[in-house]
C-alpha cells in the first residue's frame, strides 16, 4: 500500500513511504515481463504488474474478460 493509499505492486506503491499496516511494502520478485501470469495457461508464475487482473487464460490486463469469475487470484488483481 502506498504512502498515498493506494494499493498495487509498483516501485511507487512498495517502495519508499509504503503502509506496513495495510499491506507488503517489497517489491514482487515474479513481476511478469511479457504480459503473461499465473499457472493455468503458462504455468510460469508470474504476477501481473500495478493494476493488471490475472486472466484464465494467463493473460495480465484490464479488460472485462480478464476479470471475470475464473480471473487467477494470487496472479494479479480480480
């Protein structure tokens, strides 16, 4: 969580002025490269940087289908 209260996993939101109360303040070491995430397509782990939703297909964007019931939790935002 930022210092500005906001959440997601940039520089800007875990680094300097990060809320340890509200949430981890270290960057993500598995931030995906390439727009690819979790591990039911790809299977490499990935999250999805900032605000991007983990599709079911392992795809990281913010679109209505990448957010939809079968969005991958643990692989970025749902």
């Amino acid at each position: 969580c930022s210092a500005y209260g906001w959440c997601g996993t940039s520089e800007g939101h875990c680094g300097a002025g990060c809320l340890f109360d509200f949430g981890l303040c270290s960057m993500p070491s598995k931030i995906s490269p390439d727009g690819t995430c979790g591990t039911v397509q790809n299977n490499n782990g990935w999250i999805c940087p900032g605000s991007g939703f983990g599709s079911t297909y392992g795809w990281c964007g913010n679109a209505a289908d990448h957010c939809d019931g079968r969005c991958q939790t643990a692989y970025g935002t749902c």
